[in-house]
C-alpha cells in the first residue's frame, strides 16, 4: 500500500493527540526523572528502585498503548516514548560508571605535584600584593 507524502495544515484530531502524547511524556519524564535522582538514597531499596523505574516505565507504556486506544493510548505512548528516552540517558553511565559517569571530585581541587605540574615557592610574605600593585601600575600608565 502506497503512503502519500503531503503537507497540510493538521486536524484537531493530530493536534489533539500530539498535545495528549507531550503531556504524557512531560509527566512521565518529571516524574521518573525525580525517582531516578532519588533512589541513591534510599539505601538497600536504591537498585531495585532505580532499575525498576527505568526498565518498568518503558514496558508499562509500551504495554498500554499496544492495548488501548484513543486519548488513553495516546498518553501511554508519551509515556513509552519518555521512559525509553530516560532510559537511552541513563543507561551508559549505570552500566560503566568509569566511562560516562561524572568524573570524580580529584578534577575540582588542587592539582598535586606531577610531571607539567610547576609547583611555585611560597614567596616572602605581601608577594601577592606586590603583585597585584605592579599589575595596576602597569595598567593605570
């Protein structure tokens, strides 16, 4: 069967189920996105949580909009389609936390002596100021 390919303005209809479909989306990604952030502290419960929100969404969406129609189905097709987007972002950093993960708090802080490391001499005390005189002398003229 041939599919035509045409440009119109759309029905009440489309845009009736985009809005239902973004809205569930919307909910669904709020929602689990909340979760998601939340299971870390929840101790033993957090795996379990985490995994279950982020593998349970999908299926219940996808599950819904197979058998249902109309706005119900619509919105469980935002639903699914949230909660595999969720699932898509979340997924590399749980499964290799060393690679996609947020780097450690060692980046934030000071770097230790090493090779391309110059480590600078305390200095007599006021060197800083000193400094700081002579860079403003230079740029007053």
């Amino acid at each position: 069967m041939a599919q035509e390919l045409a440009f119109a303005a759309p029905r009440a209809e489309e845009m009736t189920e985009i809005a239902v479909e973004v809205a569930g989306a919307g909910i669904t990604g709020v929602v689990e996105g909340v979760i998601v952030q939340m299971a870390p502290q929840m101790g033993a419960a957090a795996p379990m949580l985490s995994w279950g929100t982020l593998l349970g969404v999908p299926l219940i969406g996808v599950g819904g909009a197979l058998f249902s129609r109309g706005m119900i189905g619509d919105l469980l097709k935002g639903v699914a389609t949230a909660g595999v987007g969720i699932l898509g972002y979340s997924l590399p950093a749980m499964l290799a936390p060393g690679i996609f993960g947020r780097k450690a708090a060692q980046s934030q802080g000071q770097l230790g002596a090493g090779p391309g490391v110059k480590q600078l001499p305390a200095g007599p005390a006021g060197a800083p100021q000193r400094a700081q005189a002579g860079v403003r002398s230079v740029v007053e003229f």
